[in-house]
C-alpha cells in the first residue's frame, strides 16, 4: 500500500528563481493531478516570499542552494537566464533532484550532454522544457503530416518575434547566452525539427547584432535529408508575429499561433479544395509538460522531450551561430 500510495501521490516541484516564466508553470500546476509546486527558491528571502506569497506556494527558501537541499521537493524546475541553465541543472541532479530545464537548455551540444550524462548517472528524469511540443494541436500537426494530407514534405516556414521595449534585458546579456535565437527563434528550429521529422544536415544564417554583442535579428536557412527546405526568422526589434506553416507536394498546413497555443486551430489547404480549419480545443500547455515529466518519474520512463531531442536542438542552434559568424553554409554536428 506504501508504494502503491507513493506512485500516485503528485510530484512535489521546487522552482529554482523567481522568473516570471515560474508563474506560467504555477498555473499549470494548480490544473494537474500529477504535479505540485511546494517550494521556490531565490537568490534573496524577500523576494522568494514575494513571489510564494503571490502564487500560494508553502515554502520560500533565501538561495537556491536551500532549495535543492530541501528534502521534500522531488523536482527542480530551472528558468534561470539561458548561461545558467546546465550548470543549476547539474547542481540539483547532483541534489537528486529531477529536472525540468527551461529551454534552451544550451547553446553548445557538449553542454547538454554533460548534463543528460548527470542525469542517466543519477538514475534521475531531465527534460528540456517546449511546451508546446505538448500542446495536442502539435500532435494534430504531426498526425496530419505522418498521414500524408499534404504530401511529402518540402518546405517549412517558423517565424517567432517581439519588439523587446527594455534597453536592459538578461535576453540582451551576452555573457548569460542571450539573443532573438535563444529566446524565441528555438521555438523556430524546435517546428522546423518536429515538421521535417529529421535532423538538418546543413543550415546558413544572417543576424544583426545589437550594441550589447546579442542577436537582434536571426534569419535562418536549415536544409534537411530529402531536399527538405526550412526558413526560420526571429527578433527582438520587429513586431510581434509567430507562425509555422509547412508546405508538402499536395498542400500546406498553417498553424498562426503554434507556440503558445492560446487559440490553438490548424489550416489545412489541399490542392484543388477549399480550406480546411481542424479547429483544438485549448489546453494548458505548461500543465501538459508537468504532466508528462512528472509520469516519467513515477512510472520510471523517457519523457516526452529527452537527450536525443535536446541534444538535436543545440547542435542546431549551434550550426546557425557559427554560420553567421562564418558567412557560410555549414554542417550541422
């Protein structure tokens, strides 16, 4: 009867800051049966308060070291700046904790690896936190496409943008990995990925580069096995616009809110008939993720979004940096 009450019991989840993003996972908890968030943990006691306080979380630990060596949180939640990602992920497997890791969990593919390395060491669940990867009009969109309703694959088209209003910004901060791809344009190379349903061999890219050395503008060219074409855009000083569209020899599926998921609903256009709309119903996307890490947990297997899938990520990320600065298409890996 212990262990039985054990696996059903909600995973308690400690956030390790008191990013704003904290309060979006919050939420999600407060609609999930298999997750709770019992604990946060900031680099000040006021502010730890502040922010339990204002999202009814029992205890507020003043530094993160506290958190990870509270004995009644099972998971860390890490939405630190993107610099700090790995290095607090390690620090609280090495807690035994599990972990939810923001993404992009790096920028450098020898990074997360010695992270999932942590993690497959400790026995513990790490996961790179998309939540939209969760959301069922995702599942809809790969549905659609592994049934072929548009035909083989040939481009792919991911915009992600905002004006950033402030002049100081850890999105600006260069020393903690900042930058339009970081931030925004992941969630790009993350559709480009899950539509093309491979991994690019090659990609090029231009940015501008804003006055604190960060991208402010990324465009993107990933070319996948198969002629497969994908284009992705992002930045901070443009307006705000995020789409995903991919086009196959027979059609073409566009998603206008394919990251937040906030009126989820696809358009489907085959050739030679009218439009369709596969209207979804909304769903907390960040209530999802937690679900799904959280099972992984207690039923002892992969989530959703594991090594594989990350490690895909930042070697992409990768290639488009180093294409930019290079001028040049490049190699992905």
């Amino acid at each position: 009867m212990g262990l039985a009450s054990s696996q059903d019991r909600p995973v308690a989840w400690g956030i390790l800051s008191t990013a704003r993003i904290g309060g979006a996972l919050v939420a999600g908890a407060r609609e999930s049966s298999a997750a709770g968030i019992v604990a946060v943990g900031s680099r000040s006691a006021a502010s730890a308060r502040a922010f339990a306080d204002a999202h009814g979380i029992a205890r507020a630990h003043d530094s993160y070291e506290a958190l990870l060596a509270d004995p009644d949180v099972e998971a860390i939640y890490v939405p630190l700046p993107n610099g700090m990602h790995v290095d607090w992920t390690i620090r609280a497997l090495q807690a035994g904790k599990h972990v939810l890791c923001e993404k992009p969990m790096d920028r450098r593919p020898e990074r997360v690896a010695e992270a999932f390395d942590a993690a497959e060491q400790a026995g513990l669940v790490l996961s790179e936190a998309f939540m939209w990867r969760h959301n069922p009009q995702t599942l809809r969109l790969r549905a659609l496409l592994d049934s072929g309703a548009i035909g083989d694959v040939r481009l792919i088209r991911a915009s992600f943008s905002f004006p950033l209003a402030a002049d100081v910004d850890v999105r600006l901060d260069a020393a903690l990995d900042g930058g339009a791809l970081m931030d925004v344009g992941c969630y790009c190379v993350s559709g480009a990925r899950l539509a093309a349903g491979a991994e690019p061999e090659r990609v090029s890219a231009q940015t501008v580069t804003g006055p604190s050395g960060v991208d402010l503008r990324l465009c993107g060219l990933l070319r996948f096995p198969g002629d497969v074409l994908a284009t992705i855009d992002c930045g901070f000083d443009v307006a705000a616009r995020d789409e995903l569209e991919v086009v196959g020899s027979d059609g073409r599926i566009v998603l206008a809110d394919p990251w937040h998921c906030r009126a989820p609903a696809l358009v489907v256009e085959r050739s030679g008939a009218e439009a369709e709309v596969v209207e979804i119903e909304p769903v907390n996307s960040y209530r999802l993720e937690l679900d799904d890490v959280s099972a992984a947990i207690r039923e002892g297997r992969a989530p959703l979004l594991g090594r594989e899938d990350a490690l895909g990520q930042a070697r992409t990320i990768d290639a488009l940096y180093r294409a930019a600065a290079e001028d040049a298409s490049v190699p992905v890996g």
